[in-house]
C-alpha cells in the first residue's frame, strides 16, 4: 500500500492514457495527445494534437455524465490516431481523415452496440421462450452471452499477426504509463520490466460494463423484446458513466490489498488484448509518450534524438 493509501487520502494517479495503433501508439493527456508511428522506412512520424477546451474541462468535473464524454472523445481520437498509422504506412498519397474517419467511427460504434447489447438480448430471448427459462435466469444468460462474445471477439482477432503486433504495441503503452508513474526514467531498459497490463485500460472498462449490464438488466423485470432490445440501447450510456467512474475508483486504490481482488479480472483480460513489446516498439511508446508532454508543455523526463 502507499503511503497516500495508508493515511487514508489516497493521490488519484496522473491522468495519462492512451491507445496502440498500426506500428505505434497514442498517448494523451489532459490538454494534449500525440501519436507516434515507426513509418516503412524505420522513422518516427508524429501527429501532435491540443485537445483541451473550457468544455470539456467542466464536464470533466461531472461525475457520471464525464464517462460517455470520454467514451465518445476517446473513441474520436482513437479512430484520428488509427487513420493517420494507417496514412503513415500507405503512405503520403493517402489521405485517411476527416468524413471517411467520422464515417469509420460511427459505423464501428453501432456495430459494437448491435454485436454486445442487442445481439445477446434477442438470443437471450429466444432462449427464454423455446426452453422456458425464467426472465430473471434470461438476463444472467444474456449477460454470459455477451461477456463470451468480448472475449472470442478478443481472443479471435489476437490470432492476426498484424493485430498481435498492435497488441504489442499496447503492451509497450501500458509499460511506459507504469514507469512514469512510478517515477522511472523513460529509457527502456527501465520500462522494458513493468508489466503489459494496467488498472485504466479500455479493456478494463469493456468488462466492467458487462459485468454491470447483467446488474442493471437484471433491475429492469422481463418485457417484450423490442422494449428489452430499446432499453439495452438506451442505458449505454448510463453503463458507460457508471464503470468508468469504478474504473477511476479502483485505480485510485490500486495498491490497497483489499482492492486487488477487484481488478485482477480486469487484468487478466488484458492477457488478451496486450503482449510484451520489442524494444523499438517501447521507443515509439516513449517517442509518443515525451511528444503529448512537450505538447503539454511539462517538463521532459527523457529527451529522444
């Protein structure tokens, strides 16, 4: 336990975050992210972005309601970082922004809610009404259904070689994030031993929200299915608001012993979404890394060449 954590006032960690994309990875911070590329020609390419506003300060501040904001933030410059990797490695006469990204992200964000919200519930309902299982039992079975669904849909797309590497490349993310926090240098002979799980992954926050769908559904009593199939629409975003904010508490608490059992589901999954990174990908990880805070302008830890 910290010492924070044993007086009782526990320091929230810094705020760093971030995402692996096609050979590199994003990192942002409160006020600005970058994004650092290994481009075919073995450079460092860099998209270097101020995100901060007086909006999105004060929802910020909003308890529950800031979850869905970052969701949809966090997806917007996700899918800006994955366009300009994939630019990087098509190269300069490919231009992936703007209408084809918003495009991309709208689409990926109603095939996530079809795939995880309404496809478990109409099987799930099915299921009811040919083998007469009870409503209550129907809502654990959905919630099954869909937690098995995140974990083939992890663990099928892992078996690509292109996505291990970008796995690889969240495994370096999440190490430097460690080191920084735990006010290491940023080389990677120091980062290199940290671990590819971390307590604020997105992967975290999707298994959260599963795990209190099956809560909350379970709430809502049995009804017909397009009532069942509009409310799973309708309370994504109350989901989303609710497990960020007991992603935000547990991390807090990470080095408190009672708190452990809570986020080893939580990394566990992660096994699936991350692998350990070669020691160029850790340079990226650090090239983005050192960009968001010059950006932010802090001080640099490490200075890259």
């Amino acid at each position: 336990m910290t010492p924070a954590a044993a007086s009782g006032n526990p320091q929230p960690p810094p705020t760093y975050g971030g995402q692996a994309v096609i050979e590199g990875v994003m990192m942002r911070g409160a006020s600005a992210c970058a994004t650092a590329v290994r481009a075919p020609d073995g450079t460092v390419r860099f998209d270097v972005r101020k995100i901060d506003s007086i909006t999105r300060r004060r929802v910020a501040r909003v308890p529950f309601v800031r979850g869905l904001f970052v969701l949809v933030d966090t997806l917007n410059l996700g899918f800006r970082a994955l366009a300009f990797s994939a630019g990087v490695q098509a190269g300069p006469q490919e231009n992936l922004a703007g209408a084809p990204v918003a495009a991309s992200m709208i689409v990926a964000a109603l095939g996530g809610v079809a795939l995880f919200f309404l496809l478990p519930a109409a099987v799930a309902f099915a299921l009811e009404r040919t083998l007469g299982f009870a409503p209550a039992v129907g809502v654990v079975l959905e919630g099954f259904i869909r937690l098995g669904l995140l974990l083939g849909y992890l663990w099928g797309i892992g078996r690509i070689p292109e996505i291990r590497r970008v796995y690889a490349y969240h495994g370096a993310e999440h190490k430097t994030i460690h080191a920084f926090e735990a006010r290491r240098p940023l080389i990677v002979e120091e980062i290199a031993p940290f671990p590819c799980e971390h307590p604020r992954c997105g992967t975290a926050f999707l298994l959260t929200v599963v795990v209190f769908s099956i809560i909350f559904f379970s709430l809502l009593g049995p009804m017909p299915l397009w009532i069942r199939l509009v409310s799973r629409v309708l309370l994504v975003p109350v989901l989303a608001g609710i497990a960020y904010e007991y992603i935000r508490w547990t991390a807090r608490w990470q080095h408190a012993r009672w708190a452990r059992p809570l986020l080893l589901p939580n990394l566990a999954l992660q096994r699936l979404t991350t692998r350990e990174p070669e020691s160029d990908m850790i340079e990226v990880a650090i090239a983005a890394f050192e960009a968001m805070r010059r950006a932010e302008g802090a001080e640099s830890s490490h200075s890259l060449s």
